[in-house]
C-alpha cells in the first residue's frame, strides 16, 4: 500500500450552482452534450424553476476542471428525486433509486486532469405509473384524484434537490458514524470502507478530550464495522430545555497513517417507554406536536433556508409545541440540525406511504427491498440527531383499501416485521412506531410498544362524544397511546400584493366567498373559519390531556399544503391568528379544563350548566391548589405528568341572553394564575304560541309541544323529521297553493324527491377531505346564532348531516337563513335552513336536527325551533 492509499481526504469540490439541463431523455438514454443545454440550479427541484408540468426523465450535466486526479475519488449526492443514473466522462459510474436520502457513487479512474463532465440522468416517476405504488415516495402523487396537482402541491417531483460535492480521499475511508447518546451504555460505531489491500488498523474515537481505540483487521476491497465504547459520563445531558450538542471525532489509522476522519455531533439522553408512557431522560413526555410536511412556497418540496427553519421551529416553540412530526419524508439534515440546537423534540416518519402495492407487502421482492433501502439510508443518516425520539417505519399502510383488511394479511405482518427489525437493528436507540395508524388495532400491532389513532372528524356534540369514547376505550395496558393525527380546517389570508400569484394560490377561495350569501368581507369569513379551526382543536386537545393513558397529540398540521388548510400558519407561513391562539392556550404545561357534560356550550338564562373540572398536570412537580369556575371553586392536588379525576360542578347563568365567556382557572402558591376560557350561548327561553298543522310523528308533536305550539288543523303546516314522502308531499303542495306556509324539517336525502320545487341534497358525511364551514346570513331569524356568523359552538348539539345544494334551480333561494361552505377536494355549498316562495305561500326548510335535542330541553334546539315556527306562521 502506498502513502497515496493511505491519503486521508484531501479536498472537497462542491459540484453546486448551474447546470445545463435537458427535459425528458434522450435518443439512446445517454449524456446530451452541454452545449445548447438550458439553466437549472442545483440544488433544487426542476418543478421550483419553471418546469412545473415535466415528469419522467431529465438530464443534468456539468463540467469541471481538476489538476491532479491521483488518488480515489467519491461524488456524493445528498438526495435525487426520484432514481439517478451517474455518468462521469462519458461512463457510468452509479446509480440509485430513492428520492430522500443520500448516496455516492465511485468516480476513481475515470476523471482526467483537466476538464470533466458530469451527467445524471434523472427519473421523475410518474403518479399513475405502475412503479409508483411500489416504492417509498412519501406524499408525492398523493391522492391526486381529490387534489389535481398542479393546483395542488402533491405532484410528483424531479431533480437533484441537495447538494452534490466531489471528494479526493485515500483507499481507506470512514462511513455511518455513530455515537448512542446513552450515557449508562454508551457506545460508538463506524463503517471502515477499504478500497485497497487487507490492512490492520487503529480506529479512535474522540469525545470531550477523552479517546477510546479499538484494534481491527480490514479485509481489502472490503467493509467492516468497529464498535467502540467511549466515555459519556459528566457531560451535559441534551433536553429540550437544555439542548447540549457534544462532537465525536473518528480516526482511522495504518501504518501510523491518518487514512481518514470524520466528526460527528450528538446528545447525551436515553428515549424509552415504560408501560404507557414515552420517558425521555427518565422522565415522563407529553407528546405536543404538530405535523409538518416539508412543503414552501418557494421550494415547494425542498426545505427553506436555515434562517427560514429557524423561524418556523421558534414558532412551533413559541406556542407550546414539544414535538414536530415529519411527515412522510426524509427531511434535509438541516432541519434536524436546527431543531438538535433550538430543543425541538422529532418524530421522523419513514417515507413509505399509501399508495402502496397491498398485494406484493412481503419480507421479499421489488418492494420490500425499495423500502428496505430507503428505511436503512433514512435512519444511519439521522441517527445521531437527539432531537429524534420516534421514528415510524411506515404511515396508514392499507387504509385505503375498503374492501379488505389488509393488515391481516400474512404478507403485511411479514413486510411490517421486516420493517422494524430492520429500523431497530440499526438504532436501538429509539422507540419504533411500526404503522402510523388510523385505528389502534392492537391486534395488527406486532412488536412496536406503540400505538397510533389518526381520528378526524366535524366538531359537533356527536362528534366529541363519539372522540371521548374511543380515548376512553382505545389506551392497551403497558403500550403507548398517540394520537397522531387530528386536527380541523381554517382558510388561509386572501390578501396577496402580488400582480401575479402563483400557480397554487387560492383564487378559487375569494371567487366561492364572494358568491355566498355572506353579509360581510371576504376577511371576516376566513377570520371566521380560523376562529372555528382553532377552537375545534383546541376542544379536542383538551379531551385527549383529560383522558389517562394517552401519552400526547398530533396536530394536523403545522402549515398549509394547498389545497389542505389545516394548517396553524399557511403556506407563505403567516399565521392563521385566532387558531394559533386557541393552540397555544391548549398547550400549557398546567391547564385547567371544562368539559360540558352534554358537548353542547350552551344554555338557558338564568339556569345553570353541568360541567366537569379537570386539571392537566405535564409537570414533573406535585402542586396543590384552587379551581375556580366563574365563582365555583374547589382543591385539588396534581400528580405529576397526571390529569386530575374529573370534578363535577354546576354553574349558574347570567340572566340576560347572549354570548357568554365562561372561565375555569387554576391557581396554585408561587405561581401566576392559569385561566381557560369557553364560548356559552346562553338563550332565553322561548314560547312559540302559535297554531300549527303536524304532518308527522308523536315525537314531532311532542316537540312541538315542548316550545308552546299547539297542533291542530290550522296554522301552519309542519312536516316533521324525516316525514316528507310521496304521501305527504301532495299535501305540502296543496297548501303552499292555498297560501299557507309550509316548515319542512330534518329529511333526509330521500326527502328532497317529495318537495314542491326541484331540490338537490349532499349527505355531508360522505364528503372526504376539507371540513364545511357553517354560517349565518343577513337573515335575523335565529337566536342561537347572530347574523353574519361563521359558527364556531352555537350548533354544537343540533348539527346538520344533509344539506340543500340547490332549490328551484338556484344555489342559494330567495332567503338563506344558514349556509355552508366547503371548499376544495370535494368543494360543496348549500342551506341548512333557508326559505322560498312557492306557489302562494313560503316554504322553510331546516336541516338542524331539532326534535330529539327539544325533547332533551337542549337551548339550541328549543329557541331554534321556536324562532322557526315564528317565521312561519
């Protein structure tokens, strides 16, 4: 071996900046020439730089000028969406297929002194092809049926979109460093790859002046692997309060050569599960995260400047988020950098995702060994990252097939065994998740101490029951409980100083508003929606912290992805205010909480509500103090990371009708007084004294009854929940010619066939992908609801399910009293109570299901269907 062999790297050429770029392939599928190329930038995705519509192939190529090519020579690539083919001076030299994480490729004997050439061939794969659904592709192509992309951001995206360097080394070179960061059981490994000879060698490793070496023999032309055991113990401990980096240093010497070096940074700190909780350090975690899924503006699937990830991981901070989870991507190293410094906790999901080949889920073949790869690549690149406490191998994988179950399938417990023995063979380090799940499903769950719950849902009384069941019911004795996805829509800010927007903007957003019956500005309604999304998830993170064996919450999401508009911040990363507010409120590390014992947040004047108190204690400190709700107090003393029991209370009401703020608050010694505020519709209680003619049931009449309606043959004519039928239709129409009003109520979609008019319905439940928003017109016909309204809880308890799309050929009828909005996947407007003339008299219409909440005595529905019965009569 000669002293060239034992050369440790000597230069770094960075390969970044302008390339010539050809799209789609060539003749023969080798190298263009560069003359006559055009421009692109690396690094960077082609679809960023005016190349929205191209998929499939590309060509970038590049020269560059070397003096003295001795030695071995490395090209390392830090990701090429999707598959690159390396040339190098006309040969190929490499390829590889995975569109997130890195990779080399072995350019030694093949580059001359003087000018060189480099070409990639890149392969953008196409959303509808066959090779798509079997490889791990992340959110690209992702549902493109609901969400056509372009507008949309799911594309599938093209090009080399990290950085590309090109390094002189010695025949002998380190690879995969790695330090554990377990101070009780530390230990370090590194790859040695030897492109020469068999030699001995002497690896050392380096932490805070202290060296521990270990003796090896490299086969040639070989790897090997060499496990040290280095000192950790007296430093800093990294923690998201105190996030201490410390580096390592690894040496590899023969022959009293320095072959090679490389250092690595990492933290001091141990991540473990014990029962039903994540400890980090020890010490329980409350999981408080929010999903981020690496899309911007600019850069549309590449991160954002570092400057940029800073300040949207001090945000996340700043509102009291302790978790981002990664969505389905292998994030650029910079992004763990930033939040391993700022003591941003992260949930690295793996990028292998639905749309998935269900029948070829094995151990083995094509798939298995795409997804192998990207999973082993993700992980011995991020290892090292402390800030990294989860991974999760794959995300909803068969939750797309109706049709069958296909986590039971032999085939998938094979693949998802493969998955995590795979991912935890390489990082011990760290708790596995091994689907990221929409349900529990215990069952399906074979080695991770992890469960998962993405539930989704329209906030309504129905609805928070329905959530608090299954938190309830879904915690497994001695497995971690997350929901990992939940979350509500608030639009983003229309207002853009632009002459042109760009191709994602939500035009469609201020044309469909301007178009609704809303009294106001297209910003009060997006404000409107904002204020809604934030206290819908706000509600639902207070009932997760309320329910014991639930260890934390994922917040969908951290920023927009056109056209999803759930985000805290939109895509440009301005603040959705009135949400961000509600989330921050919610995140607390103590937190006084009001569940309303009937999900309703409203009630009579002068009456009282039923509420239940709880506590949430993330702290790792016993406290005794007071709670208080608006004048109601009692003790009690918080456990640590704990909920309180619940603590059952009724508060009287202010006497007058109206809007009411309803305030719990916690206050403990030596500590600044913690309160907590609820929205109350508090209604008078109404008499709707008028005749009225029942085509209906029992209960109809009973609630009729219940508001001061008498039924008899005069007044006039209401059909009653679900009544309306080839029977009774005639008979509405009858009267509507005789001049007489006609209330219709609740039908459902079978019931628009028996109306006087033409009338088309949507059941709303059938509708995936953005949540509707509700809203009142100039109309002042509701008490329960204000004209000019986006509703937030005021119909908490009486929540529509089918609306009217249309009525008498007109999208919106003569007088819309309450509107819904929903925009893109799926867009839909309609009326859930409106009214038209018909004949010689007006037909009302209300979707609001009353009945059964007025015989409850619910305010809601009382003074609902009281003000309906006044207008109609």
């Amino acid at each position: 071996m000669t002293i060239a062999d034992h050369e440790a790297r000597t230069s770094v050429l960075s390969l970044d900046g302008t390339w010539g770029f050809h799209p789609g392939d060539t003749a023969d599928s080798l190298p263009p020439p560069l003359a006559g190329l055009g421009a692109i930038q690396v690094p960077g995705l082609w679809e960023a730089q005016g190349h929205l519509h191209l998929s499939g192939v590309a060509w970038y190529v590049r020269e560059f000028d070397l003096d003295d090519v001795e030695g071995h020579w490395t090209v390392a690539f830090g990701a090429v969406m999707d598959e690159a083919t390396v040339h190098v001076n006309g040969v190929q030299v490499g390829a590889h297929a995975g569109a997130y994480t890195p990779f080399t490729v072995d350019a030694t004997g093949v580059l001359r002194a003087g000018r060189n050439v480099i070409a990639v061939r890149v392969l953008d794969i196409p959303g509808d092809a066959p090779e798509h659904p079997r490889g791990p592709h992340g959110k690209q192509g992702w549902k493109n049926d609901l969400f056509p992309s372009p507008p949309s951001l799911y594309l599938t995206y093209g090009g080399i979109w990290q950085p590309v360097t090109l390094t002189r080394h010695g025949a002998v070179t380190l690879q995969d460093a790695f330090v554990n960061g377990d101070p009780a059981r530390p230990e370090a490994k590194v790859r040695i790859r030897n492109r020469g000879g068999r030699i001995a060698a002497v690896v050392e490793c380096t932490v805070d002046g202290r060296v521990t070496r270990q003796e090896v023999m490299v086969p040639g032309h070989a790897d090997c692997e060499v496990v040290l055991h280095p000192r950790l113990d007296g430093l800093e401990r990294w923690s998201p309060q105190s996030p201490a980096l410390h580096h390592a240093r690894f040496v590899v010497l023969a022959d009293g050569y320095a072959c090679d070096e490389t250092e690595v940074r990492f933290g001091v700190r141990t991540v473990t599960v014990d029962g039903d909780r994540i400890l980090l350090n020890g010490a329980p975690l409350r999981v408080q995260a929010a999903l981020v899924q690496g899309f911007r503006a600019d850069t549309l699937y590449a991160e954002g400047s570092r400057d940029a990830i800073e300040r949207e991981v001090h945000a996340a901070k700043a509102i009291g988020l302790t978790m981002l989870r990664l969505h389905i991507k292998a994030f650029e190293p910079r992004y763990l950098d930033v939040c391993d410094e700022l003591g941003m906790l992260v949930h690295c999901d793996l990028p292998i995702a639905e749309p998935i080949a269900v029948d070829e889920l094995d151990d083995t073949g094509p798939l298995a060994r795409a997804c192998a790869a990207a999973a082993a690549e993700q992980v011995l690149r991020d290892r090292n990252h402390p800030s990294v406490v989860l991974w999760s191998a794959m995300n909803e994988i068969g939750a797309e097939n109706t049709d069958r179950d296909v986590r039971a399938s032999p085939g998938y417990e094979r693949f998802t065994r493969m998955l995590y023995n795979l991912v935890t063979d390489l990082d011990g380090t760290r708790p596995v998740i091994e689907n990221d799940s929409v349900e529990p499903g215990p069952e399906h769950v074979y080695r991770s101490p992890i469960l998962t719950a993405h539930w989704y849902g329209r906030l309504s009384r129905q609805y928070l029951a329905a959530l608090r069941a299954k938190s309830t019911a879904a915690p497994v004795p001695g497995k971690v409980l997350l929901v990992s996805e939940f979350g509500d829509w608030g639009l983003p800010s229309l207002e853009t100083a632009a002459t042109q927007t760009p191709f994602w903007w939500p035009n469609h957003l201020a044309e469909d508003i301007a178009a609704l019956p809303w009294p106001g500005t297209a910003a009060a309604f997006v404000e409107g929606t904002q204020a809604y999304q934030g206290l819908a998830d706000r509600l639902q993170i207070e009932l997760f912290r309320s329910t014991p064996g639930i260890a934390g919450w994922c917040l969908t999401e951290l920023t927009d992805v056109p056209h999803e508009y759930n985000g805290l911040w939109d895509l440009e990363r301005r603040g959705k205010d009135p949400a961000i507010r509600e989330v921050a409120a919610a995140c607390r590390p103590t937190l006084p909480i009001a569940l309303h014992d009937d999900d309703a947040w409203n009630g009579f004047a002068g009456g009282t509500v039923d509420l239940s108190v709880v506590v949430s204690n993330d702290t790792p400190a016993t406290v005794t103090g007071e709670w208080s709700v608006d004048g109601v107090t009692g003790t009690a003393t918080l456990a640590p990371h704990t909920p309180t029991t619940p603590h059952p209370v009724t508060v009287p009401l202010p006497s007058r009708p109206g809007p009411h703020e309803l305030t719990v608050t916690w206050t403990a010694p030596g500590a600044a007084p913690v309160e907590q505020r609820y929205p109350l519709t508090v209604l008078a209680r109404p008499t709707a004294a008028h005749s009225v003619h029942l085509l209906g049931s029992a209960t109809d009449e009973r609630a009729l009854t219940a508001v001061g309606a008498r039924t008899g043959d005069t007044g006039c004519l209401v059909v009653g929940e679900g009544a309306l039928s080839a029977a009774t239709g005639p008979l509405v129409d009858a009267a509507l010619r005789e001049g007489r009003n006609v209330l219709v109520l609740a039908q459902g979609v079978d019931g628009a066939a028996h109306l006087p008019v033409p009338a088309t319905v949507k059941d709303l439940a059938t509708e995936w992908g953005s949540l509707p928003n509700v809203f009142t017109t100039g109309e002042p016909v509701l008490s329960a609801v204000p004209p000019g309204t986006v509703v937030t809880t005021e119909l908490l308890s009486v929540t529509a399910h089918v609306v009217y799309t249309s009525l008498d050929g007109r999208d919106w009828p003569q007088r819309p009293v309450l509107g819904v909005y929903k925009p893109l996947p799926g867009r839909l407007t309609g009326v859930i109570v409106a009214a038209l003339p018909v004949h010689d008299g007006w037909l009302w219409l209300c979707q609001l299901p009353l009945v059964d909440a007025v015989l409850r005595d619910d305010p809601t529905a009382v003074a609902t269907l009281a003000d309906l019965i006044g207008a109609a009569s």
